[in-house]
C-alpha cells in the first residue's frame, strides 16, 4: 500500500509517500517563517494554500507509482491551516476516488517512532511548540498521563526568545546561547505528571530584565524545563511499568532534552527512541505511516464527515490498528524503584532514598533532593496528626534524602485500582487533608497502600501547605489522571473519589476541579 500524507497544522506545508511493502519514505517540506513574532494563523494558511500543491505534486512524482490512500492531518493545530490540508485531501481523495483518513496530528508523532524503533508499547514524551504531554496505550487508546496546563513547551521559549528579541523559532537560539552560559536558579513546577511553563517564563523574563546574562538565563530555563519534563516521564514509567519512552515533537530536537531522557532511561534500564530530526518536527512522513495503518484497519472517514478538529485530543482517538493494552502486572518482589527513589527493606520498616538524578543539573538536584525529603517527613506527620493514616518516620536525612519509614499496607492500589470502597476512604482522606491545608501533590495508585484494616497515603514528596481550592483541586486531578492511565472504567472509579470527598470536604473544590478539566490542551 502506497499512502500520501499532508501535514499543515501550523508551519510546515509537507507531504509524504510511504510505501508499506518498502517501509520507504518520499517527503518534501516547505515551513512557513513568519517575518516578525509568533506564528500568524493566517499567514501560515496562506503560505499552506500556496505551498502544498507543489509539495504533494513533488512527493507523488519522486514515488513514482499511483497512491491507495490519502491521510491528513485533521487536529489538532490551527484551524485555518487544517482546513487548507483538508481541503486539499478531499480534493485528491474525491477525485481519484481513493479512501480518506483523517490523522491526529500528536498520535502520529508517537506512531512514528514506534515504526523507526519497532518499540511495541512505549511512553511517548509530546514536546512540541503548542503542547507537552504524556501518551501511553492503555485500553484501545492512548491516555494522556499529564500535560501542560498552560502553555505549550516550544511556545513557552519562545515567548522569553522573543523578549529578547529574538526572531522565531526561538528554540534553537535558546539552546546555542546555553551553549555559553552558566545555571540561573528558575522556578520549577511538576504537579504529579502535569506541569506548568508560565511562572518560569515570567520569572526567566525578569531575571533578563534586572540583568542576569541571557546566556545563563537559557541555562537555567532548559535546566528546569527539560528536567520537568524528564522528571514527569519517568514518574509515568513507574506507574504505568512500560519499558521504552518515543520522543516527539519539534522541542525534541533539542540536544539537552534528549540528553535528559537518555540519561534518566540508561538509569532505569529503559530504552529510550529519539527519531531522527526530520521526524521529530512536523512532517507528512509521520501523517502517511500513520494513515497507512488506520487505512489497513479500516479507519478511513467519509469525504461529508471528514471535517477538521482543531482541538482534536489524541485520547479521542479509537486505536484499532494495534492490540489493546492491559495494565502492566505487579512489579515483581525486591526494591522498589520510584520516579524520585528507591525503596527497600530496613529494619526498622523500609528505606527511602531520593538517588541523585544524573540528567539534572547538580545544584537544581541537590535542592529537590533536600526540599521533598524535608517535605515528605513534615507533611507525613502532619497528615497523622489530622487522622489521615500515614507511615511514621523513624529517620532522615535531609543531606542524602534517606528517610526511614515504618512499613504499612500490604500492597500498592496500583495493584488493584478498581477497588471502589479503597478510593472512597481517598476520598475521605483528601478531604481531611485539605480541610487541614495540606496538599499531597502526587497522589497516584501507587502512593495508595492497602492493609486488612486502614489505607494509607504515602510519598508527600511533592507536597506543602495551601489552603487554596486550586491546590486541592488539582490533589483530585493528578488521582484522576492516574485512574485515566491505568484503568478500564476510570469515570466510574472516580465517581467514588468525588463522591466521598463531596460528603466530606468543600464543594468549591469539586468546582473548581471541573474547570481545571477543561485546561488540558485542545479540550
């Protein structure tokens, strides 16, 4: 089978052939560069309107051979430019009468990578200009595990290039002036396996503003920023227990950042797929190989139904050309390797050290390392203090990141997530944290123990005091998210979370839990 890819969802007019026998690629890109700032929705359709005819009729004349298909991208990006590829799909697709595919534009950018690698069930890091998140195949679909609530990634840098002046696309210059810079101190914010870029873009705005060098500025923003990210894949392995992480996105070309996810990989013996460049930006190759595989499942859409989505979430999409996933079993007895830490038996119950993480920068490092040992020792006694049953901690060591915990439960909720009386005592428990201002931070199934007779929360790592019902609400979120990833029925799971917190804590947070939702991007 022989598929024409057309990718047009912001600045790349491309096109591709991908020819299934061969698995050979024939792609041709001609990328929009906007004369000042960011990307102009309309000069970006204007230049795809007038750039694609040439790139497709190039592609199909270097394959040499009649197509059997046609995909698009059909979401998410920007809709002036998707309805320019769509409409020019349709044309070709109506004309030739040939089946239509309608592609998500993220799915194919994890797609893509298992097909260079031959990785069967990876993690895929999305770092592109509008967005950053997590995808792992769960289920018949992929599930987003975290993402920005604000800003995407490449947009995030380049707002602060352009501050300086800088004309887009502002990521490559970032990281050349690194090249020459030393680390400046930025904020950094994870929460769970979500993240946020805007304070630290304001703050590497300031820090420029009141003459920090712009070189170690950009140190310190790719130090935080990748380092976020990373920090948030390799959560997503230890909870998901997948083995490989596909890069994607056009920030993924970034050497740092594939540095980062290499490092953190080789430490947990994970294998980690970075494509090459050509495919990491936006590109038709990525839009055909995927169309080719929906194509062969018979996933192909109707000219009349064939509208574009410009916010089109790539957990919306059916995957029907792969296996459906089960959840990873049990890991198997011994220590037990967290994102952050390693456990394992004590005598005086389990010991937990936060190991240095060699893919950040060693200062950024040691202060994690010292904050959330201190954090997770004060907030898991303030929370027993409340009545919320934790481990109590026999010793610590801020310095090396050890503590010394009592051992409670008798296995992990990840081991069993659909057990609904379990997640209404989290429930409850949420609420009587809260009602006391404390914020978990990271509560997912596998910071859930199970013992005959009490359920306990653990790893308040990533915790602190706030009595602000964002804070609580996003507490809820990031256990929603979990669900989302790892469970069958994860609406109905849920439901037994909010219901137990509704009868036991504030109503503003379930509130503003609602509205939090909506933030994920193209919601």
């Amino acid at each position: 089978m022989r598929v024409l890819g057309i990718e047009g969802t912001a600045w790349a007019a491309s096109a591709a052939v991908f020819d299934t026998a061969t698995e050979e690629f024939v792609c041709e890109t001609d990328a929009y560069v906007p004369t000042s700032g960011g990307i102009h929705p309309r000069e970006a359709a204007e230049h795809m309107a007038t750039a694609l005819p040439g790139v497709i009729a190039a592609v199909r004349a270097q394959a040499g051979a009649p197509i059997d298909a046609v995909a698009f991208s059909r979401g998410p990006g920007l809709g002036p430019c998707l309805r320019v590829v769509g409409t020019a799909a349709r044309a070709i697709a109506a004309a030739e009468d040939l089946p239509l595919v309608g592609v998500n534009h993220m799915v194919a950018h994890l797609e893509i990578g298992r097909l260079l690698s031959d990785v069967e069930d990876p993690l895929c890091l999305n770092a592109s200009g509008a967005n950053a998140h997590l995808l792992a195949m769960h289920g018949d679909r992929y599930r987003i595990l975290g993402e920005t609530m604000d800003t995407g990634v490449g947009n995030a840098i380049d707002k602060f290039a352009r501050h300086l002046g800088w004309q887009h696309p502002g990521g490559p210059k970032v990281e050349a002036a690194a090249a020459d810079g030393a680390y400046h101190a930025l904020p950094y914010v994870v929460k769970g396996m979500d993240f946020s870029f805007s304070g630290i873009m304001s703050a590497a705005k300031e820090a420029v503003d009141a003459g920090v060098p712009p070189a170690d500025v950009c140190v310190g923003l790719q130090e935080s920023i990748f380092a976020m990210l990373t920090e948030v894949t390799e959560r997503a392995l230890a909870l998901t227990g997948k083995q490989s992480v596909v890069l994607g996105g056009g920030v993924g070309q970034n050497g740092r950042l594939q540095a980062m996810l290499r490092s953190m990989c080789a430490a947990r013996g994970a294998r980690c797929v970075v494509p090459p460049a050509r495919f990491l930006r936006d590109n038709g190759a990525m839009i055909a190989a995927l169309g080719a595989q929906m194509a062969a499942a018979g996933q192909t859409i109707a000219v009349d139904a064939s509208a574009v989505r410009p916010r089109f979430r790539p957990d919306a999409v059916p995957v029907r050309w792969r296996a459906p996933v089960p959840a990873a079993p049990p890991a198997p007895g011994g220590p037990i390797r967290g994102a952050e830490a390693v456990v394992e038996s004590h005598p005086a119950g389990v010991r937990k050290l936060r190991v240095p993480k060699a893919y950040r920068h060693p200062t950024l490092d040691a202060r994690l390392r010292s904050e959330r040992t201190t954090a997770e020792a004060r907030l898991t006694q303030a929370a027993r203090r409340v009545g919320v049953p934790t481990p109590l901690i026999r010793r610590i060591d801020p310095d090396s990141g050890a503590l010394v915990l009592q051992r409670v439960g008798t296995r992990d909720l990840a081991t069993a997530p659909d057990d609904e009386d379990a997640l209404a005592t989290v429930g409850r428990h949420l609420a009587r944290l809260h009602t006391a201002g404390i914020i978990h931070g990271d509560l997912t199934t596998r910071n859930v123990r199970i013992g005959p007779a009490r359920i306990y929360l653990i790893d308040f790592g990533l915790g602190y005091h706030s009595g602000h019902v964002e804070d609580q609400a996003m507490d809820l979120h990031i256990l929603h998210q979990s669900l989302a990833g790892t469970t069958d029925a994860p609406e109905t799971l849920f439901e037994a979370v909010t219901r137990a917190y509704a009868a036991a804590g504030d109503d503003a947070v379930l509130e503003r839990l609602a509205e939090i939702d909506t933030r994920g991007r193209y919601r």
